[in-house]
C-alpha cells in the first residue's frame, strides 16, 4: 500500500468560505518585497501577484488556517486572524 499524499489529504478537508477574508495585506509594504516569501510559504498556494495591477492577491477560500503566511512576510504586510465560528476549514484526514 502506497503512501498517501499530501496533496490527497488537503483534497479531502471541506471549507465554508465567509464573505469577508480573514487575511489582509498591506499593498504598500508588498509593492517593496522583492522576496514574496508568502509565494512560496503558502501550502495552499493562494498568493500570487495580479498581472493587470502588479498588487500581491490572496485567495482565501482555500486557506488552511495554519497562519505560515503570517510568519513568513518578515515585513509584516500579513494581517491574519481565524475566520468567524463555523467557518473556515474542517480537516477530515490528518
């Protein structure tokens, strides 16, 4: 029996999305990063840098709560918090 991956476990947690984003950036500080550590950190790869305004995005419906972006913008452009009770993620796997 192989290993299951990681990717096969995220697949499996169910999410409810608030209308409202539990992650907030500050433009000004992300439009000085030349780093974008929140790119790279983010294992639900939700960062990403708009093609038509050049401002970092976030998508935080797939968020997994585990707040890496938060720690990994040494800037402190990251405002995170845990989305509002009976949203969010519900891991269902691990």
């Amino acid at each position: 029996m192989s290993p299951v991956k990681i990717e096969e476990k995220i697949a499996l947690n169910a999410i409810k999305n608030d209308r409202e984003s539990h992650i907030r950036l500050d433009q000004a500080i992300c439009k000085k990063c030349k780093e974008r550590f929140c790119v790279y950190a983010c294992p639900g790869h939700l960062y990403s840098e708009s093609d038509e305004t050049g401002e970092m995005v976030v998508e935080y419906a797939g968020c997994l709560e585990c707040g890496t972006c938060k720690i990994a913008c040494v800037y402190g452009s990251v405002s995170w918090e845990y989305p509002k009770g009976e949203y969010g993620v519900q891991y269902r796997y691990g």
